[in-house]
C-alpha cells in the first residue's frame, strides 16, 4: 500500500471514528471550556497589571461565570429558533470576539464587561452544540461521549498553554491565541454549514421514522415532563458534585498525601492530580457515550449513580496513593454518565424544543450547580476538606433517585398498552 493510500485510508477511519461537522463541533466545544478557565488560570498576573484585590478578581471572574450559566436559557430558544448551525457559527465568533475586548482592556470595568461578553457568546454555544449532536439518531450517545471529551480536554490542558504563553508574552497573549481559535473554529462551521443543513434534514427524516411511538410519550406539548425534570435534576447535581470536587480536591490532597514524586511538591502534584482526573473523565466521557449507545442506557445510568456514592466516601476518607486511585476511578465514573443523560433527554423531547430544554439542562449544571463551590467552602471551613466530599456523597444519592425514576418511568411507558 503507497502512502497515499495509507493516508486516505486513515482519513476514511478518522470520519467513521469522529465525523467532519462533530469534530469541529468538538474543537470548539473544547475551546469553549478553555476560555472558561483561562482568567482563573492567569488571575494573578491581571491583579498585578490593574493592582485589585483577589475579592475583586472574585467577583468579576463570578458575574462571567454567572452569566455563562444564565445565558443557555435563551441562548436554548435562540437556537430553536434559527438551527443550531447558525447559532454555533454566532457563539463561535462571538466568543472569539468577545475575546479581543478582554485583550484591550484598559481597566477593571472593561476587563469585566470583556469577560461577560465571552460569558454571553460561551452560554449560548452549548445548548446549539447539544441540540446538533443530538440530530445524529444511530450515535447519539456515543457523540455526546465525544463532544463532552472535548470539553474535558480543553479544561485539563488549557491552564498549562496559557501559562506557559503568559510567562513569555504576558496574560493578554493567552487571550488572544484562543480569540484566533474561537474566531477560526467558527470559520470552520461556516464552512460546513450548508452540508450540516442537509445532514440535518436527512436526519429530521430518521427522526420522522420513528415519531408515532416517539410522539405518544411526548405528548402534545412535545416534551414527556417527568423523565425530562429527572434528567434537568440529574445534570444540577452533577454540576454541584463538578464544582465542588474542582474547586476543593487540590486542598484536600494537600492536606491528605504528604510527598514528593521526582522532585515535585506536593503543591505541583495537587495541580497535576486535578488535570489527571480531567483528562481521565475524558476518557471516561468516550466509553461512557459508546456504552450508551450499546447497551440500555437507564439500567447503566443506576449501576454508574450507585457507584458514585461508595466512590466519593473514598475520596473524602483516603490518603495518599489511596487517594489517588480512587479520585482517577471517581473521575472515571462520573464523566462516564452525561452522554447516556443528554442521549434520553433527546429521546424525550421533539426535535424542534432540544435547544430550550438543552438550555436549562446546561443552566441546572453551569448556573445551579456551581453553588457547589459556596456550599463546599462552608463544610471545609466547619470540618475539613475530607468532609466536603462526605456531604457531596449525600448529594449523589438524589442521583441515583432520578436514575431509579427514570427506569421505573421508562418501564412503565414501554408496558403501557
């Protein structure tokens, strides 16, 4: 076989693997928690340059985060309303955009309006990248496993790239490179939009084939309430328990695995343990989405929620390697989870309401869940940091409610007369 025909060959099996319009999808998806995270990670080099206080960059970082949560709500009816390719290409550019604003800013004031902007932009992307991942019927978990692994990478790498870029060229160089890629990534969907458009009405078609059993579960209104309220349950928890294990674990192995491998602190091992559990959820996102689409996602969502509970116990009990095993089979369980969620959640609701239902689903986990950080910070401060993930434990148990819901709900539909 000559080389071009090996690389035509390994182009054909990357398109099977991970097709065109999801891959760029997935790119941007993770940018999207890239950008999340890269005022966090250059924090102190901002204060430094506008001479503010941590309680300032506080509040700021939080009035981005807020409104990154509260924006999929209409940012779900906005892509409802006009397709969610024309609505990713908006988030696309937009954010990247938003991007040279926080890159030009000469105070504090344009600073925060600059990452509220890319708040707004960011929020809006997720319920249009759901709802178009959502449109693929064979594969559907199985996409959503791969568009949240790439959320799970952006998040996990992205603080090394810009700090590494900041230490060179200085914080604004870390926003620009993603303002570049955002920019170019909605490029890239413009590209495809015309050929998604048409994907999308073949799939519509799939969707048609399959709607007479569909529609009686939904009933007239479009949306089966009860399963659809479970899941919105679900993904608030799920973000609580996110939040709350991001924000606290790095402190909690400090206080809980004393040593140093290959000359590293313990300090430098926190940072590497957070990065590794993200990159593990990735992995765990991918088999996750596979599993979904191979096996009956309701029984496999209660074995995953039961899991969970025994699995944050550990986490908050451990020390040392204990601890470090226990928090990569945590991460792993837990990002195995949201693909089969969203997947029902889709089955659930008619085609033409994903995207507002996508939104709230994105707002219970980003806006709701992200009091999970508040609430964690009140158990460290009367106990200690082990007890913060005893009191998520407690939280995971209104995961496996839901799940246990869900199957009873889904038993009861399919033996309904």
């Amino acid at each position: 076989m000559c080389i071009r025909d090996r690389i035509s060959l390994v182009h054909k099996i990357g398109r099977v693997i991970v097709p065109k319009p999801l891959a760029i999808v997935t790119f941007g998806h993770s940018l999207n928690h890239g950008m999340d995270v890269t005022y966090g990670a250059l924090l102190v080099l901002i204060g430094a340059e506008f001479d503010v206080d941590l309680a300032t960059l506080g509040l700021i970082g939080t009035l981005g985060a807020v409104v990154y949560g509260v924006i999929a709500i209409p940012g779900g009816l906005l892509t409802d309303r006009i397709g969610f390719g024309k609505t990713l290409i908006l988030a696309l550019i937009g954010s990247g955009m938003s991007a040279l604003v926080v890159c030009g800013s000469v105070n504090i004031i344009s600073l925060a309006l600059g990452l509220m902007l890319v708040g707004a932009f960011g929020g809006v992307f997720h319920p249009a990248g759901l709802a178009f991942v959502a449109s693929d019927v064979r594969r559907r978990s199985t996409g959503m496993g791969v568009f949240g692994a790439g959320g799970n990478l952006g998040v996990a790498i992205t603080p090394v790239i810009v700090m590494s870029i900041a230490a060179v060229y200085g914080w604004r160089a870390g926003f620009y490179i993603f303002s570049g890629l955002l920019i170019f990534s909605g490029l890239l969907m413009l590209s495809v939009h015309r050929s998604l458009e048409s994907s999308d009405k073949e799939k519509s078609n799939q969707e048609l084939d399959r709607s007479d059993a569909m529609n009686s579960i939904r009933g007239s209104r479009g949306v089966a309430v009860f399963p659809t309220a479970m899941i919105i349950l679900v993904n608030s928890c799920l973000g609580f328990l996110y939040r709350g294990t991001v924000t606290f674990l790095p402190l909690h192995f400090l206080n809980n695995s004393q040593f140093s491998i290959f000359g590293f602190d313990s300090i430098t091992i926190a940072g590497f343990l957070v990065t590794g559990t993200l990159l593990m959820g990735a992995f765990g996102q991918y088999i996750g989405g596979i599993l979904g689409d191979r096996t009956k996602k309701e029984p496999l969502l209660i074995v995953l929620a039961v899991l969970l509970f025994p699995l944050l116990l550990a986490v908050g009990w451990s020390t040392g390697w204990v601890l470090i095993l226990v928090t990569a089979a945590y991460a792993l369980v837990y990002f195995m989870a949201p693909p089969s969620y969203n997947a029902l959640a889709a089955e659930y609701v008619a085609p033409q309401l994903r995207g507002r239902v996508f939104g709230l689903i994105f707002f219970g986990a980003f806006g709701i869940g992200s009091f999970g950080s508040w609430v964690g910070g009140l158990v460290a401060e009367s106990f200690d940091t082990g007890a913060v993930f005893l009191a998520l434990s407690g939280v995971s148990a209104l995961v496996i409610v839901a799940a246990v819901a869900l199957l009873i709900y889904s038993g009861n539909v399919k033996n309904r007369p």
